[in-house]
C-alpha cells in the first residue's frame, strides 16, 4: 500500500527524526511537549502532518492547534 499513510511514533523531536520521516515519507506522532510552532512549520514545509499524544488539558490542545499541528490524540479533552 504505497499510499498508505503512516506516521512515526517517537517521544523527542531531533534531526534525526526528521531526516528518517523525509526519507520514508512518514508523517509525525510525537508526544505533544516536543512542539513547537517552529517544528510544525519546518515539517509543514516538507508536507509531514504532525500528530501529537497525549493532550488531555483543553489548554494545552488549543496551544497545539495555534501552534498548527494536524491531529491531536487525547484520552478525554476536559
């Protein structure tokens, strides 16, 4: 399924990560203290969707979607 999406799950955002998501052209699932406004822009521009886990605080899920990530895992928004 060449056209499958799939994104790769890590805990910290280095150059590394993002030279294995260019290479397989995988999108992002990182826990949600490694965004930055600046790295969502950087994988923007390398058309990587950016998802972030574990939000459960509603503040912090309205931060993420200002900062402009594209999904946001959560156990329950409260």
């Amino acid at each position: 399924l060449p056209k499958q999406p799939m994104q790769y799950l890590t805990g910290e955002f280095n150059e590394e990560v993002v030279n294995i998501l260019d290479s397989y052209q995988l999108d992002l699932d990182i826990h949600y203290s490694q965004i930055t406004p600046q790295r969502v822009s950087l994988l923007h521009q390398k058309d990587i969707l950016v998802n972030c886990w574990t939000v459960d605080d509603k503040n912090e899920a309205l931060k993420l979607q200002k900062d402009g990530v594209d999904f946001i895992t959560s156990n329950i928004l409260e």
